[in-house]
C-alpha cells in the first residue's frame, strides 16, 4: 500500500490526479484483509484494471485503489477448450495466448484494452461481438471481502453491463472452440488492421466516449451523430472530437483531465441541441 500516488500514468488518458492510497496486493489473502478492513472502516475502494476506459479527474481519488497486478492475479491456465484466466491478466494476451493455442471465440476481441476483470464486468465489445457469451464462470470476491461464485446461468451480460455486482473479479472460466491456429492468428490480424483504419489507435483516449444510444432512440451509432453534428475536430485546450472517429476523445500534450470533461459535455450538449439524443457516456470519471 502507497500514499498519494498519481494515476495518470498508469491510464490510458495519462493524466489525473493521485489515488490517496493504491493498493497491489500480493495474493488473495492480503486482498481479503484490505477489502475487509476498508469496509469496517467505510473507506472507498475502487478497482482499477489496465486503465483503458476510466478518466481521473485533477482532484484525484479519495480512499484506496486497488489494482491486482500481482503474478497470482495474472495467471492463465489452458485446459483446451478450458480457460481459465484471473482477474488481472493482459485480455490481449489471454487472446493471442488462446488463439495460439487453437481455441476460438475472443479473437474478435482483439485491440481492445483492457484487463480480464474489467472487460468481463462492462461486457466489452464491438462489431465482433462481446466477452460475455464466452464466460462460463466467474469467482468474485465482495467489498467484505468474501468469495463468491457465479455461474453461466446466474450471469447476465448486455450492451456494455454485466450482472456481476462484487466489485472484484478474481478468476474468469472461459469455454471456447477449438479451431486452427493459423486461420485463428490470421483473423486477429485482420481484426486489428480493421481497427487500426477506423481508430485513432495511436493516439491518448479511453476509447469511445459514449455508448451506441439504445435501438428505440436512435438506429446511428454515437460516433455517427457525433460526426453528423459536425463536431470533428473541435477542441478544448488539449482535447479534441477525433477526425479519424468521432466517439473518440483524444488528449494532446499539455491537455488535461479538465479539458477532456469539458469537451465531453460540450459534445453531450450539442449534440442534444442538434438531436435531441443525451449520449450516455461511457468512459467512467473518477474524482468528480
Ligand atoms: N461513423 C461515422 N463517423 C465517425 C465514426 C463512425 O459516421 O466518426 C459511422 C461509421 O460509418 C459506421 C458507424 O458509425 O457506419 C459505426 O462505426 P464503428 O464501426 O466504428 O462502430 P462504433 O459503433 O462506433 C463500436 C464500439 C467500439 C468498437 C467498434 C468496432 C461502442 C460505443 N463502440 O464502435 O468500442 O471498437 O464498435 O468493433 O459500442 C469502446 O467501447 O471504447 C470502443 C471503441
């Protein structure tokens, strides 16, 4: 456990303010202790995966972030077409380590950052199709620190949700389809040139802003409406509305987590104006 320790660097965003305790616990044990005693103590705890998808405000996070970055967390197990993988690991290695292995169904996934916990908990996903129809089980542990387990038929997934309430997610069971290696690799290669011409991969963001707004509201993806209110392009301070893909929310050198929420508004709101549709977002603010 560290004081006052920046959580910019270790997001996608790379910038924000400092978690006022950060946590890596070494095994589950310790991790156990920490989420009991901080619930004793009401202390907030949040859970931090790769970073990918949550913006931290200047002012920082109050209370402990915890982050499983220990090798206990990490682990991936291939029993083909079983795979287990803890809550910690790399996403983009469990699919290339499974693809390798000539198991299918996450190299769709592929480009997406993220790790094993985090992507399970948002069911994330794209025009390839989500994590959640591949988890056959998960092992969660609760703010009290308790273990719990949740099977496919107690799991529900949707767009960008999933049932699991236990902040934390400490193993994932994945059943996946066995299938040739090769055709497997090739088709993660092509999913991430796909993503490579559409997406500002390169550049500082959390991914897409926003969430597709719900079928009754609208038939166009976010980025579409985003793009359709001509707001590409548009800048505040370091931040700007992607030219490459407007659901994207890019930071330049000297921009800050401020610039980034302001522009997120400004877009929330004009596109309301121009629209009608208040765009949800989905990239998670944390210190506000
Ligand atoms: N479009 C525009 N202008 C733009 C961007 C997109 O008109 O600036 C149009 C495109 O022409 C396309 C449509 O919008 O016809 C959809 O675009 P895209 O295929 O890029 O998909 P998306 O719905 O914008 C979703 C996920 C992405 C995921 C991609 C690809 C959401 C909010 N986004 O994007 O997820 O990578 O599919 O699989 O569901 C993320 O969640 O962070 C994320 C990047």
């Amino acid at each position: 456990m560290q004081r006052n320790i920046p959580l910019g660097p270790r997001t996608w965003y790379g910038v924000g303010g400092a978690a006022e305790f950060l946590a890596e616990p070494r095994d589950q044990t310790e991790l156990a202790e920490l989420l009991a005693a901080c619930h004793a103590a009401d202390v907030p705890v949040h859970v931090l995966g790769k970073g990918a998808n949550v913006l931290v405000a200047e002012a920082g996070v109050r209370g402990v972030v915890v982050q499983l970055n220990a090798a206990p967390f990490r682990q991936i197990d291939i029993t083909a077409p079983i795979v287990t993988a803890g809550g910690g690991a790399d996403l983009e290695k469990l699919i290339t380590t499974t693809a390798r292995a000539g198991l299918g169904g996450l190299e769709g996934l592929a480009g997406i950052p993220a790790s094993v916990g985090g992507a399970i908990r948002m069911n994330a996903g794209g025009r390839y199709g989500e994590i959640g129809p591949h988890v056959q089980h998960v092992r969660c542990m609760t703010s009290r620190g308790e273990v719990v387990e949740h099977d496919r038929r107690d799991l529900r997934f949707a767009y960008r949700q999933s049932s699991i309430a236990e902040p934390i997610i400490l193993t994932a069971v994945f059943e996946l389809t066995p299938g040739d290696a090769s055709a497997l690799r090739r088709r993660l290669k092509d999913v991430m040139a796909f993503k490579k011409t559409s997406q500002p991969m390169a550049a500082r963001s959390a991914g897409c802003a926003f969430k597709n707004p719900p079928a009754e509201l609208s038939d166009k993806p976010a980025g579409r409406l985003i793009d359709e209110t001509g707001l590409k392009g548009t800048r505040i301070g370091g931040a700007e509305v992607s030219t490459r893909h407007a659901n994207f929310i890019v930071r330049h050198d000297g921009g800050t987590a401020d610039d980034v929420i302001a522009l997120i508004e400004h877009v929330q709101r004009t596109v309301a104006a121009r629209t009608g549709i208040t765009l949800e977002r989905e990239i998670v603010i944390w210190g506000t």
